[in-house]
C-alpha cells in the first residue's frame, strides 16, 4: 500500500503512524525524522534545514522533493509506504505525482487526521520538543493552515482523500483508521 498520512502538529499522526506500521509494515517516510537525525548529525542539509525547522517554518521544497526522490528507489519501498509529514505544500504534491507517474505506482490513499486548532494548541502546549515553544507551535500551525491545508482539496479532487476525526481515544481512533486501510491490504 501507498499512503499519505495528513494532520495538522498535534493531531496525533505520529501515533496512529507507528499502530499503522506496526499492523501493515509499510516502511515509514517521515520527514520530521529525516531532517531531525540530519540536524542532529550536523551534515550540510541537516545544518540548512534546522535554520527553518528552529522557527517552525517549512525548508524548501527542493531540498526536502530530493531527500524524498532518493528514499523512494530503495528496497524498502517497493513493497509500499506510509509518508508522513510529506508533501507539504502543492508544490510538493505535484513533484511526488511526477515522481509516481513516471514509476507507474500510483497512491492508493490520502488519510487526513483532523483536529479542531483549540485543541491542536492545548495538546502542544503539553508536549517537550524543542519546535514546541508556544509561538513555534504559533508558526507550524499557521505553515499547516496556509501551506498544507490546500493539499486536501488537491487530493479530494483526485479521489483520494479520506478524512478521519482525530479527537477520542488512540484505540477508538486506530479502529477508524483500520476501516479504511483494510481495504487497501
Ligand atoms: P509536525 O509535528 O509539525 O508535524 P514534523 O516532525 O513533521 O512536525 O516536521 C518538523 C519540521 O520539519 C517542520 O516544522 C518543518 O520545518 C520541517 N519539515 C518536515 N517535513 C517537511 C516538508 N515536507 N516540507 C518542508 N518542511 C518540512
């Protein structure tokens, strides 16, 4: 299977992410972790990207469409692949459609986790990250409103798109999400 995983920071994605990997075994393309362990293992991408991650806005397009190219030609995800956190921006979609147009692999489903933004800013407030201080969280929320929130009209128009409600229990809500995934195993 071929899924991209959709929600606002906060909403829990990271969470249902794992349950999905855990019971379907796609391999898992998270950007936040790809850039996070770049940052952290200082190389030149890693070092770029922090400047923008620090203040919760998104890196460049081109720098996170390559970083995404590459992961795509390993092993790994011949099998299928649950892209979290990419793509962000229509720019992104369009380079990712091109990218599985020309292998021949199209998507079998856009799941969007939704969560009303109140709640979204209580539940950050609670969290440790560095990216968690209140106007970071500020910034990555107006990113997600203004940048990523157009990505759902793209994909409802391609017929893809599924919306699950993110507020309730992480069991009640992996059952949601199973309902839909089922059907693509
Ligand atoms: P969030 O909890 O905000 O969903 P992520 O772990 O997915 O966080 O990403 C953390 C940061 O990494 C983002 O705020 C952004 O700076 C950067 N980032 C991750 N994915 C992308 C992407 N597809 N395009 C641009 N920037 C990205």
């Amino acid at each position: 299977m071929r899924i991209i995983f959709i929600g606002p920071p906060g909403a829990g994605k990271g969470t249902q992410a794992e349950k999905i990997i855990a019971k379907y075994k796609p391999a898992h393309l998270s950007t936040g972790d790809m850039l996070r362990a770049a940052r952290d293992a200082k190389t030149p991408i890693g070092l770029e990207a922090d400047k923008y991650m620090s203040g919760g806005q998104l890196v460049p397009d081109d720098v996170i469409i390559g970083i995404i190219s590459e992961r795509l030609q390993a092993p790994d995800c011949q099998v299928g692949y649950l892209l979290d956190g990419f793509p962000r921006t229509i720019a992104q979609a369009e380079a990712l459609d091109k990218m599985l147009a020309e292998k021949g692999t199209p998507l079998d489903v856009v799941l969007e986790l939704r969560v009303p933004d109140e709640e979204l800013f209580k539940r950050l407030a609670g969290r440790g990250r560095a990216d968690d201080k209140p106007e970071v969280i500020r910034e990555r929320l107006v990113a997600y409103n203004k940048q990523t929130s157009p990505l759902l009209d793209y994909y409802n128009k391609q017929g893809l798109l599924k919306t699950i409600d993110g507020l309730g229990s992480v069991d009640e809500i992996f059952v949601r999400v199973e309902k839909i995934l089922d059907q693509y195993n």
